[in-house]
C-alpha cells in the first residue's frame, strides 16, 4: 500500500491490494479527485480514517448502449409519478447522500471535505447530479464525476420508494443518448445488480477509460 504525500502522484493501479486498496492519504483537491478517476482510481473512506483510495480488481458497470430498462421500471415511468431533473440542485443531491440512513451502515463517508471539493468539480462542470422530484420536493437522486465518455457514479439517495430507480435509468438514457461508453458504479452491491449493473476486471475497465 502506498502513502501519499503532497505530490500530485499515484502508483500503479496494479500495485493495489486485493480488496482494491491502492494508496493512503493525501488530500481532496480537485486535481487529486482528477487525476484519480482518470486513473480508474476513487476515494472511499469512514469519517474517522484517512483518506483510502481504491482500484478494485473487479469494476461494477454498466454499459449505457446496452442497457434495457425493466419491465417494472417502465410501468413506473409510464405512471409519471415523478419529473426528473439534470444539474438543477447538486448541493442538495449531495447533501441528501450524505445524510440518507442506510442499512448496516454506520456514519457516512461523504464528509464535509468531500462535499466541498466535489461541489467545487461541479462548478467546473465535471461532477453532476439527477434530481428526481415529487410534487415538488427532491425524493431522490445521484451524483457522479463526468469524463466525457465515461459517468463515474458516486451515491444515490431515495426518500420514497423508486426514486433512486428513478434517478439511474434516466442518468443511463442520458448517457445513452450521448455516446458514453460506460457508467463506472465502482463496487459490487446486490441493488445495482438488480438495476443491471455487473462487473467486467480493472483492465478492461482502464481500457475503456483510456480509449
């Protein structure tokens, strides 16, 4: 494992562990944030830790120009219980991932550090958010970093039932509609299976990402 100092620099992504594990420390300046999901690397870290940054030898995706939605999704859209919305209210998005309660999840990893630099990419245009909305209160959404060929997903939030379904089919249509070749959901979870996500190895991952 390597430990970063204040040089702008990361090793290998070879050189990571066997959970994904690649380096310890630095900090969470947007060209640190850059440097990394251009790398194939992300930050994911307790409040009480320092800085971890992962390549995890398996990479959860899902491949935009191939994606179906389901059945049940679809009767969802048809109903029109929910409008959707693009970059409209990011801080909120964020903040409403952070605070969200989630099951066998203790504390949140989307500190205050976290929030401002991610905030600050999204002022550059480089972070955005989907905002699902209902009766005029945000209900769900996500953000993520945006490479312009490759949507790095970073959390999603839901207040009723279906809203987060709601805000990641509308990103994957998006990103379908303009020529992205993945959307990078990053780690393994038994949701984004269900929503059709599965996971392809590090290399092949890093090839698309550098294509």
């Amino acid at each position: 494992m390597y430990f970063l100092t204040k040089e702008l620099y990361f090793p290998p992504v070879e050189e990571a562990s066997y959970e994904g594990i690649l380096a310890v420390g630095g900090d969470l300046s947007v060209e640190r944030l850059l440097l990394a999901y251009r790398n194939g690397i992300f930050p994911w870290f307790n409040e009480d830790e320092p800085i971890l940054w992962w390549s995890p030898p398996e990479r959860m995706v899902v491949v935009p120009q191939l994606y179906k939605v389901s059945k049940s999704i679809r009767n969802l859209l048809n109903r029109k219980l929910f409008d959707v919305t693009f970059n409209q209210d990011f801080e909120a998005v964020i903040r409403q991932c952070q605070q969200i309660e989630r099951q066998g999840q203790e504390g949140t990893w989307i500190t205050e550090a976290i929030i401002e630099s991610y905030t600050q990419l999204h002022k550059m245009g480089l972070a955005k958010s989907v905002e699902v909305w209902q009766n005029g209160d945000l209900v769900g959404g996500l953000y993520g970093v945006d490479l312009g060929h490759v949507f790095c997903g970073e959390s999603m939030f839901s207040k009723v039932s279906n809203a987060s379904k709601i805000a990641f089919v509308a990103l994957v249509q998006h990103l379908k509609e303009h020529n992205y070749k993945l959307l990078d959901c990053q780690l393994h979870n038994d949701y984004l299976e269900q929503l059709g996500a599965f996971e392809i190895s590090r290399d092949t991952f890093i090839k698309v990402l550098k294509s």
